[in-house]
C-alpha cells in the first residue's frame, strides 16, 4: 500500500506542504556540499598561514634541539623559548580549527538554507519503535547513502594511493633534507597538493549531489490529488481565515489607493459622502482617470491626505456622486463627463498659474453639466445625497 501510495503522488508539494516540512526540520542537506566546504575552509587557511605556519614549526623544532650544557642548571629558562614558540604555533592552528568550525555550521545550512525547526527537537513516539528503526536503518536511502561513502572512500584511497606513489621520491627526500627549513616547506607544499586533489574530489560529488538532494526533497514532498484537494478545502474553507485574507486585501488595495491621491489633480468631493481623485497624464494621452475614490469614512480620509499634500478639493456633488457611481479605480471617465472634468482641469490649471497677492484666486466652477442619467441621485441607483 505504501508503494501504491507512493506511485500516486505525481503533484508538486504545496507552498503549505513545504512549510510545513520546513517547520518539521525537513529541508535538503547535502553531505557531500558540507564535506566540501569543510575542506576547502580548511586548505584555504592552510595554504595562506602555510608560510607562517612551517616557520613556526621550524623555530619550534630548532628551540627543542637547542638544548646545550646550561639546560641542567637552568631548566625553566631553556624551556621558555619553547614554550614561546609552542604558543605561536598553537595560535596559528586554532585560527585553522576555528576557519573550519565556521564552515562546519555554514555547511550545514546547503541546500536548504538555515532553518530553526524546534518541532524536530520534540520526541515521537514512532522513533521510538525498535521495528520502525531498524526500517529506518536498512531502508533504500540509507542504503544509498552507504553506496555513496564506500565509493567516496574508494575513490580517497585510490586517488591517495595514487599520489603517494606518484610523489614517493619526494616523500623520501625529505628524510635527507640537508636543512630544516627546506624539509618543512617541501612537506607542506605535499601535503597541500594531496588536500587540492582531494578538494576537487568532493567539488565533483557536491556539484552532483546537491540538485540531487532538493530534487529528492521535492521528490518525499509530492502529494496526491486527494491530499490537494483536503489542503484546499481546509485553507478555503476556514471562515476566519478567509475573512482575514479578504481583510488584508482589502486594506492593501486601500492603501495601494490613498498613496495615489498626492499624485492626482484634484479630488472632487460632496463634502459629506462621496471624493474622487482624478489625474490627467498629457504625455500619455486618453482622458482623465479616477485614481482613488472613497464613501463617507474614506472619502474624509481623501479628502484630508489631499489636503496634506497641497491637492486642490473641489466641491461639486453631482459630478462627484457620478464619478463614484460610473467610473472603476484607474479607469478613463466615460464621454458623457468629459465636458464636466475638462472645466475642473481648467480650474486646476488656473490654480497652479496664480500667483497670490497679485491677482483673485480663480473662481471655482458651478453648474458643471453632469447628465441627469450619470448623477445616482436622480437615476435611483444611488443614496440622497
């Protein structure tokens, strides 16, 4: 039945599904990207603090033969030198140890991304079950994962054995080094070149197994149809949660509107009911739109962010009332207003021309002619106002 349930899940996880997952602490992790990131923090410190790091070994390795006759009567003060240099050394491989230990926990966030599941930290009982486990033990994926280490440690030991072999003269001069200094630099450019052949091992098998582990994440994740529609009717079908969503959007189509009314022209109001911004775009033609429109509350709230922004308000109730009724947010005004808006653009015009002090404000239009059929007060379609 497991295998017939498996079969049957051909549909991508959810975004619920995959959130869910995430929560639970199941997210893609790749070994082999971690074993990479691992090596190569630690190589790429290795390789800058190599210089510094062999001269401290070799000022190390020269204090502890530098013993002469003195030593016996002076003990401690022959061994402080040493004791120097140990120090200095010793501070050059914690900050490679500390290089790691930070690509340790960087690595364990590929591919999957960092993710704090406390629900993982809880305890199931079904782990529990000796029969469950031993499931788990000798199940298809651990078996792929054994597969994948016995070949990741043949390929080690080849490719070592192979380097070894390849660089044994080398190897063996160093027991004939006539000077220190030139035994350690070539033991580290050694060891060096082994870790970078190494690197490039696990570069190969990360850039193979990390689409593998999200792809197989994906893979664990897919749902049936049945499991779709029940994750469907349980968001949809929850009264609270859908009257939160329907709040959200409405606030945020509300907002989406006010921030447009210090960009209109002006906001035409019935200073008790009804304000509609309109804007005028010369440069890209076609008639006027209604860019934010409001009743009562909201139509106070135009009304006075206009305001705030230095946006004419101009009262006139029919073309206001006919506005709300006939035109949608962000749509042109129908012909039958055109003569009506055209008068009020005229007003905003002379408005930014005024020059106070020097001339009366320009008079406000009266008895814009709106078509009775257009004014919801006389068609019936809507309130007295």
């Amino acid at each position: 039945m497991a295998e017939t349930s498996k079969e049957d899940r051909q549909l991508p996880a959810s975004e619920k599904r995959l959130q869910q997952a995430r929560q639970e602490g199941n997210v893609p992790r790749s070994r082999d990207a971690a074993h990479l990131l691992v090596m190569a923090a630690g190589i790429g410190t290795l390789v800058m603090m190599g210089p510094s790091l062999a001269a401290g070994t070799r000022r190390l390795m020269a204090s502890t033969f530098a013993f002469d006759g003195q030593v016996r009567a002076h003990f401690l003060d022959a061994l402080q030198p040493v004791l120097a240099h140990f120090g200095a050394l010793g501070w050059r491989v914690l900050v490679i140890l500390l290089s790691v230990c930070a690509a340790a926990i960087a690595a364990s966030t590929i591919p999957g991304g960092f993710n704090l599941a406390f629900k993982a930290l809880g305890v199931k009982p079904s782990r529990l079950n000796p029969m469950g486990g031993l499931k788990r033990i000798f199940s298809l994926r651990n078996l792929v994962e054994f597969l994948k280490l016995a070949l990741l440690a043949s390929l080690l030991g080849a490719i070592g054995s192979w380097y070894v072999s390849d660089r044994f003269p080398a190897f063996a001069a160093l027991s004939h080094a006539d000077r220190l200094a030139g035994a350690t630099g070539e033991a580290m450019s050694l060891v060096t070149g082994g870790l970078g052949l190494l690197l490039m091992l696990l570069f190969g098998l990360a850039l193979f197994d990390v689409p593998f582990q999200w792809f197989r994440h994906r893979a664990d994740l897919r749902m049936t149809r049945d499991e779709l529609k029940r994750e469907h009717r349980e968001s949809e079908g929850d009264p609270q949660l859908k009257g939160q969503i329907r709040s959200r959007q409405r606030e945020a189509a509300r907002r989406r509107m006010l921030s447009a009314v210090p960009s209109a022209d002006i906001v035409v109001v019935n200073p008790t009911h009804y304000a509609v911004a309109i804007r005028y775009d010369e440069a890209a033609g076609g008639a006027p739109r209604v860019v934010a429109k409001g009743l009562d509350e909201l139509a106070m709230r135009i009304q006075a962010l206009a305001r705030e922004s230095g946006v004419p308000v101009l009262s006139a109730p029919p073309l206001a009332r006919a506005l709300y009724a006939h035109v949608e947010l962000d749509q042109e005004i129908p012909q039958a207003l055109y003569v009506a808006v055209a008068q009020v653009l005229v007003y905003v015009y002379q408005l930014r021309r005024w020059v106070p002090g020097r001339s009366a404000p320009p008079a406000e239009p009266v008895d814009l002619p709106v078509p009775a059929e257009m004014d919801p007060k006389y068609s019936g379609k809507g309130e007295d106002a």
